[in-house]
C-alpha cells in the first residue's frame, strides 16, 4: 500500500540493525535529543510500529513523559501518511481502541516532517518533533554523520562542501545508489 522506490540500506547503530539508514539516523537522533527508544516494540493489529520513543515533559498537568508509537517512512511531506495506522491513533485512541501510548505519530524524512496528537498540559492537539527538541537541526545533521555509510559519505565529500542542505545531500546520495545499482562508473 505504501510504495515507495528508494532501496533501504540496513545500517548498524549502536548495536541495533536497522532496515533502514533513515530509521537508524532517527535512532541516533533520538539519542542526542535525550529520549528513550526502543526499536520495532510491539506489534498492534495491522501495524507494527517501527519506535516507540519516552521523552520528557516539564508540565505540571503531565506526567513525567511522554510515549508515541511512530512509523518512520522517507516522506517528505506528511501528507504521504494519510491512511496509514500510524495517523489512526490520536489521543492513543481509534474507535474505542488504545494503545500504550500518549498517540500513534508519523515521523518522515526529517524532524520537520513529524505528526502526532496528543494531550498535554491543560490541552494539547497537533504537535511535532520541533515543539520537542532544541537544535533538532544540528541534531539531525549530527546523527546523519553517525550513521553516514562510509563509501557514500567518501563519494558525497569529494564532489560537495558542507554547504549542501540535508535535503540535497540525500538526494544526491539516492542519486548515486541508483548510478551504483545501474552499474554506472
Ligand atoms: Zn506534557
């Protein structure tokens, strides 16, 4: 159902082998940012999610922390989630189902293609990996160089400065798995 054409990479991090670089780089993120997280958790009915992350809230009206159950996908836009039960479980709940978590929460290519509902505070609502963590730029540039597979990482170096937005940098090491799965030189 939710097709998507570029080839995952499993990437090692931390003892864990992820399916994807994308997922070992949420990892890693996860890391720097200061929140728990444990992969591929617990399997619900028709979905498994891929994380289940804690991290904490300083609200008075809150517990400690927060928990999300979140699918990662290498979407750019949030959009590219809709149907999928990870957008199902606002508040934890769908049609008098729950889960053990504050929500199901989508997260994409990067920290600003996040979404999840949950209550916090007095209220609560929409929310993002943005609210939550500070420098989540510098932190997703940093766990991209954790995980970075090295011979890409050489090949990206020697044709680029540091200039290039992650954005660019990924698609320009798409664009070289490609070359390399054609057999291109
Ligand atoms: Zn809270």
């Amino acid at each position: 159902m939710f097709h998507y054409k570029v080839k995952a990479h499993p990437t090692m991090y931390n003892g864990v082998q992820y399916r994807s670089r994308l997922e070992a780089r949420w990892a890693a993120f996860f890391d720097l940012a200061g929140w728990k997280h444990e992969y591929e958790p617990i399997d619900l009915p028709g979905w498994s999610p891929d994380f289940r992350v804690t991290f904490e809230c300083g609200h008075s009206e809150c517990g400690p922390d927060h928990t999300l159950l979140v699918e990662v996908k290498p979407f750019f836009d949030i959009s590219q989630f809709e149907g999928h039960p990870c957008m199902r479980y606002a508040y934890g709940r769908s049609n008098g189902d729950a889960i053990p978590a504050d929500a199901s929460a989508a997260f994409g290519a990067n920290p600003e293609v996040t979404f999840w509902e949950m209550a916090h505070g007095a209220g609560g609502g929409c929310d993002c990996v943005m609210n939550w963590v500070e420098f989540y730029g510098d932190k997703w540039r940093q766990a991209g160089n954790i995980v970075q597979w090295k011979p890409q990482a050489k090949a990206v170096q020697s044709n680029s400065e540091e200039k290039l937005s992650d954005a660019a940098r990924d698609a320009l090491t798409k664009l070289y798995n490609y070359r390399r799965s054609q057999g291109t030189k």
